[in-house]
C-alpha cells in the first residue's frame, strides 16, 4: 500500500516538474520580454537625465516624475501645472474615447449584420473584415490620407459637384486622427461584437417583438443587454491601443495633433529627456489600468444586477 | 357545434420560402381556416407539414406569399409582430435571460407604456394565476425547466393578447410534467377566455387538449373537426393513419343511402360504412376501422370477417389481436381485458370479427 501510493506522488511530482518545464519558455519570455523592460523603464523613469540623452545610473532623481505634471519656470523657479503634458494627456483620452465611440457606432451594425447571414456566407464576410491587417500600419494611414488630404478624393468630388467651393481642411485635425484610428482599429471591435452576437438567441429578439417592443427598444432592451460583454471587449481592444497611438496622430495629425505616444517619443528623442519619457510610460499604463478597473467593474455589476 | 364568431382566419395563405441556389420551399399552400373565439384549436401535424409556419405568420414573424391573415375580421398580414394584439409561448420559452422572473413577466406591459404600478399589480395577478409567487425576483436562469414554461406562459398572458399562440409549448419536459401542464393549459385557457391556438405533432396532446383540430400535411389543412370528429370520422387515409391505429379495408361502394353505404370489400363480404358527403357508389374506396371497434369471437355466420389469429399483445388495461383475414389483408382487434376474454384465443385459432354498428368509415380519396 506504502509504496503504491509512493509511486503515485512520485509520478504527481513529475508531472508537476514536467507541466513547469513545458511553461517554462513561455514564462522565460514573459519575464525577459514583458516585466523586465517595464522594470527598466521604471528604472529609468526615477533616473537623473542625461546631457546628451541616455540617464545617469544610480544618480535618482525625481524630476522626470516632477515634470510629467509640473513645470519649473527657468527664470524665477516658480512651479506651475505642465499645461503642455495635460493637454496631451486630455487630448489623448478624449480621442482615444470618440475612436472607440465611432468603431462601436460603426462596429455594431457590421457586427450585428455579418452575425445574421447564412453561417457559410459569415465566413466570407469575416475574412473581408480582416484584409485591412494584412496590410501595413503606414500604408493603410497614407490610404486614409489620400482619401481626406486637400487634393484627396473627397475634397475632389465635392469640389467636381460644387457642393464646396474651396477644400475642406481635414488633415493635420483632431478629425483625421480620430478617423484614422477608428479605421484601423475598427476589426479589434468588430470581431469580440460579432463572437457576442453570434451566440446570441435571435428567438429572443422574436419574444421581444412579439411582447410589443419596436424596433429601437429590442435594441436597447434586449440585444445591447446580451452582448454587452461584446461591447465591453471590444471597446477595451479599441481604447487602449488607441490611447497609445503613434503613427496615425503623427502621419494624420502632422507635428500639430500630439498624443501620448507622440509625446514620449519626443522626450527620448529631440528631447534628450529620457526620464520624462519613461515616467510618461508608466503614466500612460497607468490610465490604461484605471480604465480596464472601470471596465472590468461595470461588465460585472451588469451581469449580476440590472435592477 | 356552435359556430362562434371568428377571432382569426386564413384566407387563401401560401407561403414560399425562397433561398439561393436551392429550390422554393412551398410551405403553405392556399389554406384557409377559421378559428373561433375562445377555442383552443390545435395545428397537428407531423413536422414539416406548415402548422409552425402558420402561426408564425399569425404572430407576424413572417409575411404571407398570398392570401390574408384577419383577426376578427381586419386584415393584420402586413403588420409587425409589435402591432399585433397576438402574443407567443415559444417552443424554447426564449425567456430574457438578463431580465428577472418579474421583470420578464411584465415586459410586454412595459413595452406597450402601461404605468408602473398597473404593471406591478398585473405581474403579481400573472405570478399567482401561474402559482409562481415565490420565484418574482429570481433570474430565469435559476429556475427549473417547468417553472421557465409557466413564466413564459405568464408572460404572454399579462398583456391580454387577444389570442395567445403556442409553439409545441410542452415538447422539451418530461411525461409526468407535461401531463400536468397539459391540465394547466387547459385551466388557464378557461380562466383567461383567451383563444388559445396551439401547435403540436403529438396526436394524444391534440386530442385530450382540444375543442378543435386541423390537422395538416405538406402546408394543406387536410380535415378541421372536434377530437371525436377527426378520431372517429376520418376523411382521409393520411389523417386516419396518423391519428391513432387504424385497419384499412379496401373495396368497392356498391350503394349509397344519405351518409350511410354498403361496401363490398375486396375479401369478399359486403359491410355497412359511413359515408363523406358526395361520395358516388360503384367507386374504389377505402374503409378505416379503429381497433377497438371490432369484436373479436368465435367464427359463426354472423361474422363479417374472419380469419386466423396470428399474434396476441398484452398492454394490461387491453390486448391486441392481430388476425390473418380469410382473402388476404391484416385487421387488429382491440379488446379490453376483463375475466371473460382472458385467454379464450390462442393464436392460431380461427376467429370471426364483428365491426360495431356506425363505426366504418368510408375515407374521400
């Protein structure tokens, strides 16, 4: 009996050693590739900046810390709010919260009308939904460029009907960001909408019809309701990435329409401010967990409670 | 029978389903049909045959190819389901699973602007006529399979629909408890007043439940009659076979006499039969006899048919005879068993047949 169940715990062990050897590359590379950067730039963020660029180890510091919300006037030293980073800040929040806003105007609809073809036919369109990722970031920006440019193909046409009589300014605007993005991110949205729709009960649709609810109420009673975690997720794919943009504020925005990502670029490059930039990092992570926390905190209270 | 007024009628409806790169599916095929107010009016029919189809153009799910749909005499085939006084007890009870027992209850009300407080008083009325009380606030999700059918129900009764459709309600419980929801169906539709129409392919469902059946086939109402009508006055051999067990006797009518006629069978002796209306003697016809209304005994002249008795099946309350006829041909006798027949055949046995007086019936085709 002893050594029965001896051999039992002893081939439980090596299954256990086993199951850790298999996860070990993958855990390896979550700790090179994913925590051990965070804590260099952590590092880096609490370092004294150097002169050309680069940090001075282990001389700490907490100006890069300081000037993600405060400035140092050069003359008198009076401090004051770093308006530059806070309009960044804002301006970033608030783009990043209309893209997802019009992915989701935009992704619902796709969604719902994909989730209601022949199940064959939904492969096809699913695999149109998703062409736009084959190809490249820049090529698809300078697309939406040639398209809203002053010379572009809307202008054009609404020139050549005389709708306009002089081009409408739609690049370099907090317009052509938004676009941009809510073009490139809208698969992110479309996809975790029509996996939700598509397990939806279209006989509850029917019910509601047939209880007297129009057209608009079954949508917001019952379909928005059942795939609100659709809703959830893809406006967290959305938002997030959107939020650290940084080609599509650059290319669509020019020098003018700064975000974030554009902006801690900026301090590890022309700005030579390496410890600014790091702190803004963390700071742009940070927002991003405090909108997952408010995300992850609403999806639930909706799923137990409503009313 | 007393012809009430009529709460919804078929006028000439077809239905075609249309889809790509397959052939048109006839569905319904010009049916016409009057359901009268506060019946409980049964579609039966194997699946497949439109009795679903019917009432979801009824419900205003889906639209006539042709033909009229009224209720109490107004047209309502183009209307939305949401503008139709007619509510649904789906077959799945498609309940909102994100809504509470209550709250599903009370959405048709909601939905139609009534104020709270009428809506509160009205789920409460619905809850007890349903003997819920106790489940108001749980999720539809935390209730058994029986209960989500009686909140279904409840919740296309409250906003007291003018008929009140239902989709093979009782097809996903077990026998002991669609037998009792079948008694409950009943209670509620005498309670409410509502006429009741209901979908099913199970033919004794149909029968205990009914004041009236159509049954259907390939989308056409082959007959509309009460349960004793279709049961015992087939007019024809699909509605004779699928309902109940039947023998059929081919023949030839050789005279008629109002709705009776004599019919010389192709075994040789000639029998008394119900006749269809219009039915011309000297014609090919078929006779239905029901099991239980042949008597089986020892062969004497009187014996319309006889035979020899293959196979004897034992079910308890009755025994099955099943008789080789002289001729040729099969006929099952059903006995009920009592201390007289108790083992007085074996098979093999030679035995005559007495068909009881009025039961023949001659089928149209």
């Amino acid at each position: 009996m002893g050594s029965a169940q001896d051999i039992v715990t002893s081939e439980e062990r090596r299954d256990i050693r086993n199951r850790w050897l298999l996860s070990a590359p993958a855990l390896f590379l979550i700790a090179i590739a994913a925590i051990g950067p965070l804590f260099v730039v952590l590092l880096y963020s609490v370092m004294l900046k150097g002169d050309y660029g680069d940090v001075k180890f282990w001389s700490f510091s907490r100006d890069g810390w300081f000037e993600v919300f405060f400035q140092k006037d050069i003359f008198d030293d009076t401090v004051s709010w770093a308006d530059a980073h806070i309009i960044v800040l804002w301006r970033s929040i608030r783009l990043a919260s209309y893209t997802t806003l019009l992915a989701l105007v935009l992704g619902f609809p796709t969604a719902y009308f994909i989730a209601t073809r022949d199940e064959h036919r939904r492969d096809v369109w699913l695999f149109l939904i998703t062409i736009p990722f084959w190809t490249n970031l820049l090529i698809r920006t300078f697309a939406i460029q040639e398209l809203i440019r002053n010379e572009g193909l809307v202008n054009s046409v609404l020139l050549g009907l005389g709708v306009i009589s002089t081009p409408i300014q739609m690049m370099y605007t907090d317009f052509a960001v938004m676009l941009g993005m809510a073009y490139v991110f809208l698969p992110l949205m479309v996809l975790p909408l029509y996996s939700s729709m598509e397990k939806m009960d279209f006989r509850l649709v029917e019910a509601g019809y047939d209880l007297y609810a129009g057209r608009f109420q079954v949508l917001r009673k019952i379909i928005i309701p059942l795939v609100k975690p659709g809703i959830i997720a893809g406006s967290i794919l959305v938002f997030i990435p959107a939020l650290g943009s940084y080609v599509t504020p650059r290319m669509l925005g020019g020098g003018k329409i700064l975000m974030l990502g554009n902006l801690i670029d900026l301090q590890f490059d022309q700005g030579r401010n390496w410890p600014l930039g790091a702190a803004l990092s963390i700071t742009l992570m940070a927002i991003v967990m405090v909108a997952l926390l408010f995300y992850v905190r609403n999806a639930s209270k909706s799923g137990a409670g409503h009313g | 029978m007393v012809t009430g007024k009529a709460a919804i009628q078929a006028v000439g409806v077809s239905k075609v389903f249309q889809s790509a790169g397959q052939d048109s599916l006839k569905a319904l095929d010009d049916v016409s049909v009057a359901i009268r107010e506060n019946e409980f009016f049964t579609l039966l029919g194997p699946s497949g045959c439109g009795k679903t189809t019917l009432l979801r153009l009824i419900a205003g799910f889906d639209f006539p190819t042709d033909g009229d749909i009224l209720l109490y005499g107004e047209n309502i085939a183009p209307l939305p389901p949401y503008k139709r006084p007619v509510n649904t007890v789906f077959q799945s009870y498609a309940l909102f699973p994100h809504m509470t027992v209550a709250q599903n209850i009370g959405f048709g009300l909601e939905m139609l602007g009534k104020p709270r407080d009428e809506i509160n008083a009205r789920v409460s009325e619905m809850l007890a006529l349903v003997q819920m009380d106790s489940m108001r606030n749980r999720r539809t999700s935390q209730i058994s399979g029986g209960q989500q059918q009686r909140v279904a129900l409840a919740r296309a009764l409250a906003p007291k629909p003018k008929v009140l459709l239902l989709d093979e309600p009782l097809s996903a419980l077990d026998y002991k408890l669609r037998k009792e929801m079948q008694i409950e169906l009943k209670r509620l539709q005498h309670e409410t007043g509502i006429t009741f129409i209901f979908v099913t392919h199970d033919q004794e469902e149909a029968l205990t439940m009914s004041d009236r059946i159509a049954v259907m086939s390939k989308g056409r109402i082959l007959q509309v009659g009460s349960p004793r009508d279709i049961y015992d006055r087939p007019s024809e051999r699909f509605v004779a076979d699928f309902i109940g067990e039947t023998n059929f006797l081919e023949g030839a009518l050789v005279s008629t006499a109002k709705d009776k006629g004599k019919v010389k069978l192709v075994a040789g002796p000639v029998i008394d039969a119900m006749i269809p209306e219009g039915l011309k003697s000297s014609t090919k016809v078929t006779v239905v006899v029901r099991p239980e209304h042949a008597l089986i005994g020892k062969p004497t002249k009187a014996s319309v048919l006889k035979g020899v008795l293959g196979n004897i099946v034992y079910f308890g309350t009755d025994t099955h005879y099943h008789v080789k006829l002289e001729g040729g041909g099969e006929f099952t006798v059903r006995q009920q068993n009592n201390q007289i027949t108790n083992g007085s055949f074996m098979v093999g046995d030679k035995v005559g047949l007495a068909i009881s007086l009025g039961t023949a019936q001659v089928l149209r085709d």
